[in-house]
C-alpha cells in the first residue's frame, strides 16, 4: 500500500507583509500555494498511489475565493481520472457544515461534522478503515477522539485529526494526547493544524505533514507532504519537500567603510554566498556589527533605505529576494538616551512570553480572527525590531 499524506494546503493564501515586490515576483509568491498542491497531484499521479488523505485548511479563509475553489476541483478530477481516491476534512480555517461531497469529484469522500468511518479495499483486496470529521465551527475546544472507534477487522486503520496536542489552557482546536492516539491501536494518524512537519510517534506513526508551502517567515525550511508505504505490518512514512519558495534568515558582517555603494555591494555578495540556490529564498537580513558603522549609515539601515537599495538591485535575481531587515546590536543599549538599559532588559525578560503575548492580543485575536497568526509570533524577531525602533534616530 502506498498513499499521500498531506494537510493545511492554505489556497489563496493572502501573503501580506511582503511589499516593493516586482510584479512577477509577486504573482509567483501568491501562487505558491497552488504550485505546491499541483506538485503533490503530480506525485500522486506519477506514483501510482492507492489514495490522497488532505486533513484540514484546503483552503486558508472559511469563505474560498472562486479561484481556489476552481483550482482544488480540477487536482481533484486530475486524480479522479487516474482513479486515485482523496479522503478530505475541513479544519478550522475552511470549517462549514458539511452537506455530501460539496459538488467535487466522484472520487472525493468528504468527513462530515461528527466522526465516521469509511472503508476503501485495495487492488490487492487489502481493506483500509478511515475515520476522521471536518470542523463546523472555528473553535473545537472538545477532545473529539474518544469518538473515534476502536481498529476492527480491517487489514490497516488510519485516523484523520485537525487538531492540537492538549495543552494546559487554550486549546481550542480539537485537543488530543498521543497516549490516547496511540490507545486506539491504528497504524497511522494523519494530522493537520500544525504547519511544521513532524512526527509525534513512531509506533503507530503519528504524524503532522506540515503546510506544503510556508507562508510567512515562522514556517522557515522546508515543506512538503508524506508519503506513506508499507513494509510488511507497518507504515512508513517518508517527507517529499515540493515547496517553490522558502523562507529563511540570513546573517551578514557589516564592514567598516564610509562608501555606502561599497557597503551595499558587500551585503549583497555575503547574501549571495549564504543563500540557497533552490528553492527560491525570502531572506529575513540580519546585519551584525553595525555599530561600526557611521551614524549615517546607522539611520539608513534603521529607516528602510538601504532595504530598499538592495530590493531595487535585486529586481533581476531569479534565487533569492530581501523582504526584510534587522540590525543586530551588539552592544548594550547605548543610543537610548532615556531609558536604562538594566530596565530595558529586565522589562524585555516579562514582556516577550507567549502568555504576555496572548495576553495582551487576546481581544484583538478573538475580534479580527488573528489568533493564529498571534500564536506563530516570533518573540526573537519582535523583541530586536522593538528594540531597534527604540533606538531609531529620527
């Protein structure tokens, strides 16, 4: 047996942030997304697999644009006529109260709202159970797995879930423990939610395939699907990147000169140095040793204008693109004329916390549907553009 195992496609995933992009540049990120299921499709094909399991967030808002949509029914029918089954659930990004197959392919079985279990037998007369249920509403805060049934008779069981590990406050996406996943003895669970692909477990697998495409500079590296055979009575999962564009951070020396051409050209040759061939690299640009820079130098780099220098330069390269830069300061905070830096550091250890975080957003992500994106926070990031502000010299 051979199937796919993929989660959190995110189609028509909006991108924000990323701006003075050049325009094919841009439509290149924002298909990104598309690119990556059509990869997945392509694999699915080309293999020969015996069916594509998709656990949650097909699409990235609970109201899909037309051409997502129209996008996701054509893969499906690309894999409809090359007779390979797609078992799909709705996360907490594309929840909806699940009527049929919402007009998809034949070869489509859609979870509905409470868990089920479906059967698929196999060319080899090899029978697989499925369970799994779609989200109808954005939050799930109920553990959904003491539903799930016990394996049966059938050769393989799988378990789909669009959910989190239970934690001790906050779990509004259908918690769960890996005891109690483990406890219901399938041979392999496939997650969606987390966008990091990963194992929680070998024995069964259990296992998160990550986003196939990163979306923002905390889903860094790689990213892809599983694909899942079996070797005697197991399942074996192996990760596939088919990514298109990666996020990553690169980390460059300033040298000590009074020419801002010659310091730009060297930024530029140290990223060139660093930076990955393929796939195609956002590049979070930290520069360290600036404080032997000239103050004038220092304010460029601090208000934009020497991102923009580079981003102007770069318009032509086909490898990699600068959407963002941080000074690292060296030292401590000597340019903040008003503020100890002993404060400053002790405020810094009680204010960057996930919980203050949480805290402090926790209207603003229950009004603006921003709780997700307040969670993958980079606290390393937020902290240095904070501290950068306070530094600016206007």
């Amino acid at each position: 047996m051979r199937f796919i195992h993929t989660a959190d496609l995110h189609l028509d995933s909006p991108f924000l942030g990323l701006t003075a992009m050049p325009t094919s540049l841009w439509e290149r990120v924002h298909s990104s997304t598309f690119t990556a299921f059509q990869k997945i499709v392509d694999d699915a094909i080309n293999l020969r697999v015996d069916f594509v399991l998709i656990s949650g967030d097909i699409y990235d808002r609970d109201q899909q644009s037309i051409a997502a949509t129209d996008f996701f029914t054509q893969q499906c029918e690309r894999l409809n006529r090359a007779r390979i089954p797609v078992y799909l659930l709705y996360g907490n990004h594309d929840y909806h109260v699940v009527h049929g197959t919402d007009s998809l392919p034949a070869n489509v079985y859609v979870f509905g709202n409470q868990v089920t279990t479906t059967v698929l037998t196999l060319a080899n007369h090899e029978t697989v159970a499925i369970s799994g249920f779609s989200y109808d509403q954005r939050w799930i805060e109920r553990d959904q797995v003491k539903d799930y049934p016990q394996k049966g008779n059938t050769v393989w069981h799988i378990g789909m879930l669009h959910g989190a590990v239970q934690q001790s406050t906050a779990n509004h996406y259908a918690p769960f423990t890996i005891s109690e996943l483990a406890s219901k003895n399938y041979d392999y669970w496939a997650l969606g939610h987390i966008h990091k692909h990963q194992l929680l477990a070998q024995n069964p697998p259990i296992v998160y395939s990550g986003n196939p495409q990163g979306r923002h500079k905390n889903e860094s590296g790689q990213h892809g699907y599983y694909l899942v055979e079996s070797h005697g009575k197991k399942l074996v999962p192996h990760f596939k990147a088919v990514a298109g564009i990666e996020w990553s951070t690169v980390n460059v020396t300033a040298i000590p000169t009074a020419n801002l051409t010659e310091f730009e050209r060297s930024l530029s040759q140290q990223i060139a140095a660093k930076a990955k061939k393929t796939p195609f690299q956002l590049i979070a640009l930290t520069i360290e040793g600036s404080n032997h820079l000239p103050s004038a130098f220092r304010h460029l780099l601090a208000n934009g204008d020497v991102l923009e220098h580079l981003q102007t330069q770069n318009k032509a390269n086909n490898n990699w693109w600068i959407y963002d830069l941080l000074i690292h300061q060296q030292s401590s905070l000597p340019s903040m004329t008003d503020l100890d830096a002993d404060y400053w550091q002790q405020a810094a250890k009680e204010v960057f916390t996930p919980a203050r975080i949480a805290e402090l957003t926790k209207s603003l992500a229950r009004e603006a549907d921003l709780a997700d994106k307040l969670a993958t926070l980079d606290l390393e990031q937020l902290k240095q553009a904070t501290t950068q502000l306070l530094r600016r010299e206007d």
